[in-house]
C-alpha cells in the first residue's frame, strides 16, 4: 500500500516541506551556497520536485514537470521518501541497497544532509498541517 493517496497529495507534501525549508536561513544557506539542481523522482504514487539553488540567491522549488536541467537526480519509492523525512533511511545504505539510485554527483547532494536535518522535525507537523492521514510510525 503506498504512503500517499496520489501524485498531488505527494506533491502536496513534499512542496510543503521544501518550502518551509526555503524559508529556513539556516537550512536554505548551504543549499543556496551549493548552486545545485536536485531533481526527486518517486514512484508508487509517481511524482516529481525539482529544488533548484543555482543562482546562490533563491531556491525554486517545483512539482511536477521542470524544464531546469538537475544537477543530481535522485529516483526512489514514494514511501522511501517519507521514512527519510521520519529520519529513518540511512542515505548511504539506501544507495548502495539500491533503495535510492542517484545520478550526477551524489557525493555534492549527500554532503547537503546535515543541512536539512532539522527538517526532520517539520515533517510530521506539514503532514498533519495538511489534514492528510499519512502514518508517520
């Protein structure tokens, strides 16, 4: 059974949640610092965020289709995502398990996890903020 209902609730969440790292100077710096394009491909519900800090100065973040050519890309399970953000997925173990598959310079995107660490806090409360009844256990 898939953690969210459909591609707009995921989209939903995870737009919610970038944004709110966005407007998080401690977490927003070094990702605006590294000048990256990351785009997340998930599956079962298939989506797509694109989180963009190329020009150092604002992160534009967009579900669904971008025309912004990523950096990095990351492709996992809908519901690999959610555990992330629980903190429950041990990045480097995913990868190699094949739970994550990246392309680009991963080594640039993974340095960026102690950044948004904080955010695994937001999470749960975006979740509930959304009214949506995804299982945070």
């Amino acid at each position: 059974m898939a953690v969210f209902a459909d591609t707009d609730e995921l989209h939903q969440i995870m737009a919610d949640l970038w944004t709110a790292i966005k407007s998080d100077d401690q977490m927003a710096a070094p990702l605006l610092s590294s000048r990256l394009i990351v785009t997340f491909h998930y599956r079962e519900p298939d989506g797509r965020l694109t989180v963009d800090c190329s020009d150092g100065k604002e992160m534009v973040i967009t579900a669904g289709e971008c025309d912004r050519k990523p950096v990095v890309e990351m492709f996992m399970k809908s519901s690999v995502a959610h555990e992330f953000w629980l903190g429950k997925v041990n990045v480097p173990m995913a990868l190699i398990q094949g739970k994550i598959v990246a392309k680009g310079p991963v080594n640039k995107a993974l340095a960026l996890l102690p950044a948004i660490k904080p955010a695994y806090g937001l999470y749960p409360s975006i979740i509930e903020k959304n009214g949506l009844k995804v299982s945070t256990t």
